[in-house]
C-alpha cells in the first residue's frame, strides 16, 4: 500500500466515522433547559462538544485502518475469495 493510497483511505474512514459519531449526546437547546438563540433552528445542538468527538473519530479510524492495513498487506481476503466475481484465465 503506498502512502497516498493510506493517506486517501484513512480520511474516507475519518470522515464517515466522524459523520456517525456527530449524534452522539447532542441535546437541543430546549432539551438543555434554555431558550434557543434568535436565528438558530431550533433543533440545532445546544453544545455540540466538537473536540471530543473528533479525538474519539481519530481513535475509532485508526482501528479501522489498522484492520484494513492488515487485510490489505497480509493477504487475508483476495479477489479469488469473494464468490460472486467472475473468474478469468490468466493472460499469457
């Protein structure tokens, strides 16, 4: 795996772990126990605590990544292992 492959797949991961993790223990402002702000919807979060969850995105992407390194590097799954492609003869 070459290093701009890496780097391209670990920010696909980071991005949809990231997207996941947004609702976690968002509260509305009205679920908060006070008044929403003049212009703001109101079912935006009241305080979406960005920082922790970007930290916990960046740990869940590396476990992913890691697994899928291993699956790449080492050969785990190949393409002759997923039943449902075609099979073709070798080109000599």
């Amino acid at each position: 795996m070459s290093l701009g492959f890496g780097v391209a797949v670990y920010f696909i991961i980071w991005w949809i772990v990231l997207f996941a993790m947004l609702p976690f223990g968002v509260r509305t402002s009205e679920e908060a126990g006070e008044k929403s702000s003049p212009g703001n919807a109101d079912s935006a979060p009241h305080r979406p605590r960005m920082l922790p969850k970007m930290i916990a995105t960046t740990i869940v992407s590396a476990i992913i990544f890691a697994g899928l390194y291993a699956v790449i590097v080492h050969h785990v799954i190949r393409i002759d292992d997923i039943p449902f492609l075609p099979r073709y003869d070798a080109v000599q």
